[in-house]
C-alpha cells in the first residue's frame, strides 16, 4: 500500500512537471546537485547572471573602470533603475520604489515620516477621510509581527516619547477590530503582509481602505510578499511599504531592501535620515539640505554597489513570466506538498501551524512540532533544506521559479522516512547552531 502510494505521488509529480509553465526558468539558478532547497523564503540562490554581474562589477567595472563606473556603467541610478523593476513586481507606479538601506532602516524612514505628517495635520488630497487630528500618536501592529518591526517603533518611541509615538500591539485577527474602535488615536497602521511564522495573508484592499477611513496611514512590509504574490500597491491605495530583496528575489545575503512612498504622499514627506544622496542636487553639495522630488529623497548614504548589481542581474530572472504564473505555481507546489504529507500518513505528527488552505497562506507551510529544530536539522543532513522558526516551527518555503514537484515529493518522503523512523532524536541533530 505505501509502495502503491510513493509511486502514484511520484507519477503525479513528474505529470505536473511536464506541464510546468516555468520549467525553463530553472537553468537560471546554480543549486548544489542533489539538493532539494526549500528554504527561498529565507534566502533565495544563486542566479546564473547574477554570478556573471559580480564577477564583471569586479574585475572590469571597478577593477578597471574605476571610478568612471559611476556615469559609465551607471551606478549612480542602480537604486531608481531597481526600484522600478521592483515597482513591477509589486502594483506599484513607475518612480514610486527606490531600493536602499535594509528594511529596518527604511522602515524607521517611513515610520518616522508618517508621524510627522500625522502631527503637521497634513491631509491627503486623493482621499475623502476625517480631518487628522494631534492627538494621533499610536502606532498599531500585530503582536506576532516580525520583530525586527516591532523594534524599530519600539526605538522610535523612546526617541520621540510616548507622547508623540506609543506601539500598540494586537493579534493579527483583532486589527480591523482595533481600527473600528479606536481608529481615531491611531497615526500609522504598521503591519506584514505574509506572516513570517505561519504564511498567513493579510487582506491588504480591506485594511488599507478601513485605515483610510479612519485617518491613518498604512505601512506594509512586503518580506515575504514581494515576487511570489500578486500585490496591487497602486489599486489598494497604499501608502507606504518596505520589503527585502534576498528572499524571492534573489539578490543575494544582505541585498538591499527596498522602500515605496505613494505618488500623492511624496512632497508631504519629511523623512529624518537625510544623507546626501536624498538631496535634490546631491553633486552641488549644498550647505543645506533639500529633498529630492521623488523616492530617490528616502536615499540617504552612497549606495553599495556590489550588491546592487547583482541584485539587478537578479531580478533578470523575472523577465518573461507574470506574477500569476508564479502564484500560481506557488499554491500548487505548496497544496502538493500538503497532499503528500497527508497521504504518506505523517500528517497526524505533526499540527499545522498555517491556513488549511494553500490558496490562503504565502509560499510556505508551516508545522509546529517539539522536535522541530531537530527535524528541520535531520532533513538538512539528508540535503533537503528547510528553516526553523523558535520556538516549534518547522517552515518549508516553496520559491516556483527553481524547484520542481518532483522534488516537492521527494522532500515529503525524506521527511516521513526520518519521522517514522525517530531519526531526529539523535543528539548531534539537537545542538542548536547560532543562526537557526
């Protein structure tokens, strides 16, 4: 019976591979061989041409050109010319995103601006909301957000006092509620679009517009979002997000993160990191400080030139497909996946931590489990690689543009062959590494 199984789950891979509308798209990653990588919504691989771009950023931009590079090669753009690309990929208009900075940063940029704009009772001209009031000072998050966010309005209100920023936190199913109630007190709505524990989806239209008609601004972070999932920045009528760029879009470790300001929101904006690649005429090197029209004014230091090259090779990877391709290899990677489990009966070990649904979560599962990091270690050690969440999460990301359903089904045999058999008991898959 198991065997009649494994076999017609791996015919059904290999069927859905056949007919997989991106399968060209994976000679364009380098992956050690034999490894199935499941870990894409952590850090995303290697492009093929983002290892050309380093190796010609290297020995011919600055090894060569030089200092040049910056006109000649146009270096000086990268963070527009990225931004763009991005905006793409994100329902955003052209000149709207800049890529700079990590999402920590930029968040701090926008948190910071949009509490200003909040306390000089600026209004927005596109939208019909109640006058925005002083007394707005509540940041509202969810409480499982990323904690990185969490921190960064944590350090804003001790620099500002709680008197002009205080961090409210509630779970993720109260938020609308918290708005309807107390909508009023509330400057900026700060929230992650795709949880990074569970997968679990905000609904990004009914939030934004629920703010709006409250008098608050909204930030989305778009980490675990952005090239894997359709988004309409534009229709939804967002008014700030930030995102990273090493997950899904594969720009390498510690890529730089990007930042989008609505169109209607870019002469109100005051951000406090003001660096001189933000000014209006950075190379005048004016004594005081003007920003610059666009998203280019969230800019602040000179640009990392390195990883910006690559990370614009890699977004190459994007070029002829559509993000509703993507998604929808997404859920049908992650509902296969899903299938297996159940049907190789190892579904009852583990609880799932994420929507039932494929459809309603982002392109990862999540199950919690005791021995979570144990087992995520153990599939490790038979190179299917997947990433640990403390304190029981076991998280596997399913990124379309690179992994095929035949690996999908492979993973889930691997891992039902190392549970059944306790394998993740042994000691030397339970000692904790310093990053997990």
């Amino acid at each position: 019976m198991q065997i009649k199984c494994l076999n017609d789950l791996q015919e059904k891979a290999k069927q859905l591979d056949a007919t997989d509308d991106l399968a060209h798209k994976l000679h364009e990653f380098e992956l050690p061989k034999q490894q199935i990588y499941l870990d894409g919504n952590s850090l995303g691989p290697l492009t093929k041409a983002a290892k050309a771009r380093a190796k010609e950023v290297v020995e011919q931009q600055w090894g060569a050109d030089l200092i040049e590079s910056w006109n000649k090669h146009k270096w000086i753009g990268l963070p527009k010319t990225i931004g763009n690309k991005i905006a793409n990929l994100i329902g955003a208009e052209e000149n709207t995103v800049v890529c700079a900075d990590s999402i920590s940063v930029n968040l701090f940029k926008v948190l910071s601006a949009a509490l200003l704009i909040q306390e000089q009772g600026l209004k927005q001209e596109t939208q019909q909301t109640p006058p925005i009031q002083n007394k707005r000072t509540i940041i509202l998050s969810q409480a499982d957000n990323f904690p990185s966010d969490i921190y960064m309005a944590q350090g804003l209100s001790n620099l500002l006092g709680e008197n002009r920023c205080k961090l409210h936190t509630v779970s993720s199913k109260d938020i609308e509620h918290e708005l309807q109630e107390n909508g009023d007190k509330i400057a900026v709505v700060m929230l992650t679009h795709v949880n990074f524990k569970n997968g679990d989806i905000s609904d990004m239209q009914a939030i934004t517009q629920l703010a709006h008609q409250k008098g608050a601004l909204i930030i989305w972070d778009l980490a675990h979002s952005a090239g894997v999932l359709p988004l309409e920045l534009q229709h939804c009528e967002v008014d700030f997000a930030v995102g990273c760029t090493y997950k899904y879009l594969n720009g390498g470790p510690g890529a730089p993160a990007f930042v989008y300001v609505a169109k209607k929101l870019q002469k109100a904006i005051q951000q406090p990191l003001s660096g001189w690649m933000g000014h209006k005429q950075a190379f005048a090197f004016l004594h005081d400080y003007e920003a610059a029209d666009g998203p280019e004014q969230m800019l602040s230091g000179t640009p990392p030139i390195l990883s910006m090259s690559i990370l614009d090779a890699s977004l190459g990877a994007f070029e002829g497909i559509n993000i509703h391709q993507i998604r929808h290899k997404s859920i049908a990677l992650n509902g296969f996946f899903q299938e297996c489990v159940e049907h190789l009966m190892i579904d009852d070990l583990f609880e799932l931590a994420c929507h039932p649904s494929a459809n309603l979560r982002g392109s990862q599962i999540s199950y919690t489990h005791p021995y979570a990091y144990a087992i995520c270690q153990a599939l490790i050690a038979h190179n299917v690689v997947p990433d640990f969440r403390a304190p029981n999460i076991l998280r596997l990301g399913f990124s379309p543009l690179f992994l095929t359903y035949e690996q999908v089904f492979n993973a889930a045999r691997i891992l039902a062959d190392l549970v059944n058999k306790q394998e993740y008991k042994n000691s030397m898959y339970q000692q904790m590494k310093e990053v997990t």
